[in-house]
C-alpha cells in the first residue's frame, strides 16, 4: 500500500464531518467490492481485509488534504505541497493488511524448499520437530564439512508421523543429500523417525539418539525427588569412554530402578545403544557437546519462535510454512560453526567415507 499522507490530529465533530464528506465523495472505490460480495466470491474476512485496506487509505488521504489541500496539477508554490511517496504495512490484529507480505513470504518458504545441496559435503543432519499452535513442522538442519550449519528442508507434521517422516526424508535425497553416502542422523526418540531413516537413506548410516530427550523420558516416569540423583548417574554414564562402559552402568541403573519405579526401568533401555553412536564412532569428546543431543536444532528453532511470536492465530497450514520459512531463512544469516568444528576432521573416516586409517592418538593430538 503506497499513499501519500501527513498524520495531524483531527479530534471530535468536525473530523466526523470531514471523513463522512471524504466518504460521500469517493465511495466509488467501494463498489467493487459490493459486487463482489452479492456474487458471494469473497469470504468475510476477506471483504473484512479490503474494507480496513480502503478505509485506512481514506483517512489518509483525508489527512493529506487537509494539510496539503488537494492535489491541483502545476502546483510549485505553497509553503506545504504534495510530494513522493511512502511504502507501508498496516497490521489488523494478526492480520497483515498486505498481499506483499505473503507473496514474500510465499517467494522464501519457495526458495528454501527448492536448494539443493549436491555441492555440500554434509556430515551430520539434526531433525526436530516444533508446535505451532495445533500444527507441527519438522525441520532439519545439516552440518557440512567446515562446521557450517544450514536448513535442509521443512514438512508439515509430527516426527511421530510416518508419512511426514518420509516425505521430509525424500525431499533431502531429491535435493542432493545422497543415500550413497553415509551421515551421522541426530535425532529425538521418535520410532517412525528413525525407520523412515532407514527407509529412504539405508539401514547404514549412523543414528545417534538425542541425550536429553532420554533423560527427560526417564525423569518422566520418577518423582521429582528422584530427579537429581538418576540425572546425576545418567551423565555420569554418557562421560565414560567407552560405550559399553557406560551401557553396563544404565542397565544397573535399571535394575535399581525395577523395585520401585518399573516404568523408568522400562523407559531406561529403549534406544540406549544408539544413544551411545558418538562413543562407537570413537569422536573426540570436543564434539561430543554438539553431537550427542538435538539441542543444535534447537537454536534455531529458538529463533524461529522469536520471529513468529507475534502471530496469535495460526489459520492454515500454507501460512504455518510460509511464516517458518520465512523466520528460519533470517534465522540462519546468524548461523556460527557447531563446537568442536576444528576437529571435524575425524567424522568422514568415522563415518567410513575415506579409507585413511588415523590412529586415536593422532586423531585426538
């Protein structure tokens, strides 16, 4: 909306006579939508939208006038006169009054569903899920060779849901991110998550479940008593060396648990060795911090909640993604390089992508 316009302060009966005489004279501009609405081709909220749109737009030009007198053609003098104009946006509750604003929004989640990344040496992909509202996105970010971080690609749904699993999955083989090489996948605990893995990129790549959501399932099932001892010994056990080591040390925990709180005890070995894949691959604990949960994810899901914070209805599903993409584009010019990034280095051999043999001495120098 461009309108040329000077706010003043025009209060009580005579601003009434005045927008009323404004109204009378140019409520032309209205009758489109009266057609408009007796063929029933627009929704309420719609005619809602235009009217706010021609309304605002009135009292700015009424304004205008009212400081610039109307606009006459060949006016040079006058010590106030009409000139240039002013792009703006004008908000009605949670309604952005702007076509623009969607059609930009439109033009990112667009540009950020159609990169590729077959120039990308990708190492790791973090997948997550968020809320908005009653709607869920998953997200996924990757980490290529340098420690940089980007966002792969988004899909509407739950890690819970197996056909939004897939369809975010095939969407990363179709863009680039080829099932031939093996990645590290840093998940939450989610089952169709990691068979969709499995499905679309082969039952080779590495899975490391995320740390924190096992700690939180397990505290889950204790009092609230309980939780800083079984916190302590679960990090205690991540710590150790060697991953057996620390898997032996859990399924003691278990057995203790077993007694008195049965459910924790059940919860405890469900996907515990995956939670371990750092330790297997033989990592240096440098990289441990950043690979052994999804919390990397969720820095930029943390940004992605400052910039939509804002919206206090989400209405369908096409504004959810527009709105997403849009926050996850700006959120990723922040991007720095995960922790540990200088020793990087060590995850292609892991991963069996080079054949170099490095001894952990040499590896860890």
């Amino acid at each position: 909306m461009k309108q040329n316009y000077h706010v003043i302060d025009c209060k009580g009966r005579r601003a009434e006579q005045a927008l009323a005489a404004f109204c009378q004279a140019n409520g032309q501009a209205l009758l489109p939508l009266v057609e408009l609405i007796e063929q029933a081709r627009l929704t309420v909220s719609t005619v809602l939208d235009h009217v706010s749109q021609q309304t605002i737009e009135m009292i700015l030009q009424l304004t205008t006038e009212q400081v610039a007198a109307q606009r006459t053609p060949g006016q040079t003098s006058g010590e106030i006169r009409w000139h240039g104009g002013q792009a703006g946006r004008v908000s009605l509750e949670d309604r952005q009054i702007s076509e623009r604003a969607i059609e930009a929004s439109a033009a990112q989640l667009e540009q950020l569903l159609g990169r590729r990344w077959d120039n990308v040496e990708l190492l790791v992909i973090y997948i997550d899920g968020m809320q908005f509202g009653t709607y869920h996105v998953i997200s996924a970010v990757g980490v290529d060779e340098t420690g940089a971080k980007h966002v792969l690609g988004l899909q509407l749904g739950a890690t819970e849901n197996t056909a939004a699993v897939k369809a975010l999955l095939v969407h990363l083989r179709e863009h680039g991110v080829s099932p031939q090489k093996r990645y590290l996948f840093v998940i939450d605990g989610a089952k169709a998550l990691r068979a969709g893995i499995t499905e679309v990129f082969g039952a080779e790549q590495a899975v490391q479940r995320c740390r924190t959501h096992k700690v939180r399932n397990v505290l889950g099932e204790l009092p609230t008593e309980q939780h800083a001892q079984v916190r302590s010994l679960l990090r205690a056990a991540y710590k150790l060396e060697r991953a057996e080591e620390g898997i032996a040390k859990m399924e003691k925990m278990a057995q203790w648990l077993e007694r008195d709180y049965p459910s924790a005890a059940r919860s405890l070995p469900e996907g515990l060795e995956e939670t371990f894949t750092i330790h297997r691959l033989g990592l240096p604990p440098s990289l441990h911090r950043c690979l052994a949960t999804t919390n990397l994810i969720a820095s930029p899901q943390s940004g992605v909640r400052k910039r939509t914070g804002n919206v206090c209805r989400w209405r369908e599903e096409r504004m959810v993604m527009r709105w997403v993409a849009g926050a996850h584009l700006l959120t990723e010019k922040n991007f720095r390089k995960i922790a540990g990034y200088e020793h990087l280095w060590t995850l292609p051999g892991a991963l069996g992508r080079t054949k170099k043999s490095v001894t952990r001495k040499k590896k860890f120098a």
